[in-house]
C-alpha cells in the first residue's frame, strides 16, 4: 500500500482484503452466505435514506392482467403458465432510478419495470428494468455505484464527477453508459418502453428438467424516446409527465400493454454459448436465442390511493413460485437478499400484509408471527413452531426446484469466464445506432462529462474507444482531448490504465 494510504476496514474496524468481488462458490456462482462483508454492506445501504426508497424512490402504477397465449409447460410448471388463455391479476409499478421522489420523469436515467403476479401459488414478482443490461455485475460494487448516482456528499448537488470517476473505473459499466446516454435514457412515457429481467431465471417442468430464460416485455404502444434536449424542456414543464400519461390513459380507457418474448437456453445450449449467461451486463443475442412470444400484459385499472397501494407496494426478486427459480447471477443473488432486507426497514416486518403485497389466492400458512403491524389473526392459537403434532401447515414435498451443479473453489472471483466488457457495447453503437442516434449519444454524453476532471474524461474516452474506435474519437474531439493520449490510455490493460492515471 502506498505510504499515506487508509486501510479500508469494516464498520467494525476489521481490515478488507478485497471490495470489489463477492465470495462465490467457484468462479461463477453462486453467491455464499458466509461473506459477511457483502452482507453488512448491503444491510447497511438499504437503511441509509429514510422513508423513500433508496432506489426506485419515485414511481407509478397500475392494475391489469397477463394472459397466456403459448404453451410453454415443457419448459415451467408454473400454474399460472399452465395453459393457453388463462389470464394472472397483475400490479406493476413504473418507476427512474436514482432520483429521489421529487426528482422529474424524465430525468436521464434506467427506469424500473416491476410487475407482481397474483399466482393460485402465491405471488410471483418480476422485478426488471427498460434495459436488458446493468452497469455492474457484483452486488458488492452496488452500493457504490448508487452513491455516484446520488448527491455529493459535501455539496449536497449531482456530480457527474463522481459517476465518470466510477464507470471509467468499472469498464463494465460501458454497455449500460452507452445506453443510457443514448435517447433510450429518457424514455417519452412509461406506455413507450420495454421492460426486461436483465437478469437470467431459471424455469424447471414437472419431470425436473430446467431451462435458463430471459424476460422481455415488449411495448405494444411503440417505443418513443425524448431527446436530449425534449428531455431538458420537459423536466421544467411537466416533471411529472409520465406519471400523468399512465394515468390519463387508463382512465380513458387507452389500455396500454406488452408483448412478453422469452429467450430460453437448455443447460447444454447455455454451456456452449459465446456470453457467459449469468452476466448481467451482457445480452443474448437474439440470432443467437431467438425469443419465442408466450403471453400478454395489459394494464387497465388505476389505484384509488396513490399511497396505500404504490407507495407501500413491495417487490422482490425472491418472490417465486413452484416452476421459477434463480441463476447463479451474481447481481441477482444480492438482490435476493437486499430488496427483502429494505422492506423490512422501510415497512416493517409484516408488509406482506399490506393489501397490494398480500397474497390473493394463495393465503399465508407460515410460522412467522408477531412483529409490529401484525394486522391479521397472528395464526390464532395454531402452533408457531415445525415439526408439530398439531395439525400445522407442512412441507408439501412436490414443490422443491431441480438442484444445478457447481464448481470450484470459494473465494472472492474476479470475474472473468468469456469476459469481455467492449464488444456487445461497440455492436450497439456500430449496428444498431442509426447515424442520428450516434450523434446524439455524443452529444448527450459530452454535454454531461463536461465539467468533469481531463484525467477521467481521458479513462473514460479510452473505455469508449476500446468498445469502438469512431465512438471514442468522438466523443474525445467533442471534449477536446488529445486523441493519441486516449488511443495511449487504451492499448493498456485495465490495471494499467487505472494506475496510469491518477487525480492530481
């Protein structure tokens, strides 16, 4: 360590050897219990803004259905994807990222796409964003990444310093920069977006056998997106616009709704596949798994109180049913535990009673009691203990999931099975970016970064230039920087190229 340096340490004091890799069981997953850090860092976060939602704060709602509309029990028993045309009642809440609750709808930036399944096996919560990739790929940078997205701490303002600080420290991150300072960053309404698991899940039939799959919900509306520009002007005309659109148009009856296409992989397909499967910021190629449509999503009933049913809806990746299970993704894995952990804090140990999060066809059989806002009979006088001899709820025995195989060593992995950070995010800027839209994105990016120290502005141009040589040289020129410095920058390693360049 260099002379001057602080130790990094627990909030107990103890030394940290690593803060950048999550104790796995081999290089892939999944995540172990025992990494306590990453426990204690989460557990942490999900206290630190009280009462709104640390992330996702401001959002919106409405009531519907999914429908069924192609036989997919080879792959899930899922009964509520157990046939043609049945139709599940559906919650889904909308929401930005980073701001806070009165931050504006089109601020730059992801947007949650949360959807809760009221399942005859209980509820089923499919929590997603409008983009099928992330910025990170280990929960244990989560925390840090949010923090850049939030407020400096000394000025109390946004800093854009300390997000190209992060992301061009974190090469990962280029495929979702990309994105999000593309158009596809300001989204023109909540009815005009996909929504995607961005994660992988995992289904599994009635015989055990089990697929990997993605989500993608696709907008029947069409995708409309505000420019730069558009996006400014509505943040100070409208801060609420999308919100508003929603409502308005479910209340005229303009039922807004999305075509689900699943991309669905055997473990055999999945082993051989050119992406590491469980990487979340990377895609599927759709050449390479084309998406099969199975079902529809309609949204046609607004809330009656704003706060008893949006405000106090709680979702959760660990929400599953019998058919649906989790992958070994790294991201998810946290994920499992952090967003119960932080509807603990915000809500209380008893939100699953509150009537938007209760489960409506399946009623709790549970062992849980007590707690504050115990709302319903507390079990009466039932056991609240298993094993009992008194006719309490049991295991079932049917509704275990198919086990995975693992591999390796536990330790904190870097990871890096069939790595690489730059080539997806240079094929959306070279294949899938009309001539406008890269115009745009330099545009949009230069305009943001700015302000923002040369030695950043440097790392992160060699990031770009290294997922694609006209969009690093663009968006450099754009900056003025010396462009043989950034082409410098890039032919180095990520080690190297961090520690070539320090802030002064």
């Amino acid at each position: 360590m260099a002379k001057g340096k602080k130790t990094l340490t627990g909030s107990f004091g103890c030394p940290l050897g690593n803060d950048l890799n999550t104790w796995t069981a081999g290089p892939r997953g999944p995540a172990l219990m025992q990494d306590v850090h990453l426990l204690e860092k989460l557990a942490h976060f999900d206290r630190e803004r009280i009462p709104e939602r640390v992330v996702h704060a401001k959002g919106a709602g409405a009531y519907g259905y999914f429908e069924v509309t192609a036989d997919v029990t080879k792959y899930t028993k899922a009964a509520f994807l157990s046939k043609v045309g049945k139709r599940t009642e559906v919650f889904a809440r909308f929401s930005t990222v980073g701001g806070s609750k009165g931050s504006a709808d089109a601020e730059r930036d992801p947007r949650g796409f949360a959807l809760k399944f009221y399942t005859e096996q209980g509820n089923y919560d499919m929590t997603g964003n409008n983009t099928p990739v992330f910025f990170i790929r280990d929960p244990l940078k989560f925390p840090d990444f949010i923090h850049t997205q939030k407020r400096n701490p000394a000025t109390n303002l946004k800093d854009p310093t300390m997000a190209w600080d992060f992301w061009s420290l974190t090469p990962e991150s280029i495929h979702q920069v990309t994105i999000l300072f593309s158009d596809r960053g300001t989204p023109a309404g909540f009815r005009h977006m996909n929504g995607y698991s961005s994660h992988t899940y995992k289904w599994y039939n009635a015989k055990g056998d089990y697929y990997w799959v993605k989500y993608h919900f696709k907008t029947d509306q069409g995708i409309r997106n505000l420019t730069g520009p558009e996006a400014a002007e509505m943040c100070g005309r409208d801060p609420d616009h999308a919100t508003r659109d929603l409502h308005e148009a479910i209340a005229r009856k303009d039922y807004p709704s999305w075509t689900l296409e699943m991309q669905i992989l055997s473990p055999e397909q999945a082993e051989d596949f050119a992406w590491d499967i469980f990487d979340i910021t990377k895609v599927w190629p759709h050449k390479e798994a084309p998406p099969i449509t199975i079902g529809k999503l309609v949204l046609n009933r607004n809330p009656e109180n704003y706060f008893a049913e949006v405000e106090q809806a709680a979702f959760n990746p660990s929400n599953l049913v019998p058919g649906i299970g989790v992958s070994p993704d790294k991201m998810l894995q946290g994920r499992l535990f952090s967003y119960h952990d932080t509807h603990l804090h915000r809500l209380g140990p008893n939100y699953h009673l509150i009537p938007v999060n209760r489960p409506k066809k399946a009623p709790e059989n549970s062992y849980q009691r007590d707690g504050s806002m115990r709302v319903d009979d507390n079990g009466k006088g039932g056991p609240n203990y298993w094993p009992n001899s008194f006719g309490g709820p049991e295991p079932d025995g049917v509704s275990l999931e198919p086990g995975i195989p693992l591999e390796g060593e536990a330790a904190r992995h870097v990871f890096g099975h069939k790595n690489d950070d730059y080539v997806q995010a240079g094929n959306l800027y070279r294949r899938v970016m009309s001539d406008q839209d890269r115009t745009n994105l330099v545009s949009n990016i230069v305009g943001n970064m700015g302000e923002v120290p040369r030695p950043i502005q440097l790392r992160q141009c060699a990031i770009f230039y290294l997922a694609d040589k006209d969009y690093g040289a663009r968006v450099a020129s754009g900056l003025g920087l010396d462009l043989g410095k950034v082409k410098k920058l890039a032919a180095m390693t990520q080690e190297q190229r961090v520690a070539a360049t320090p802030l002064k």
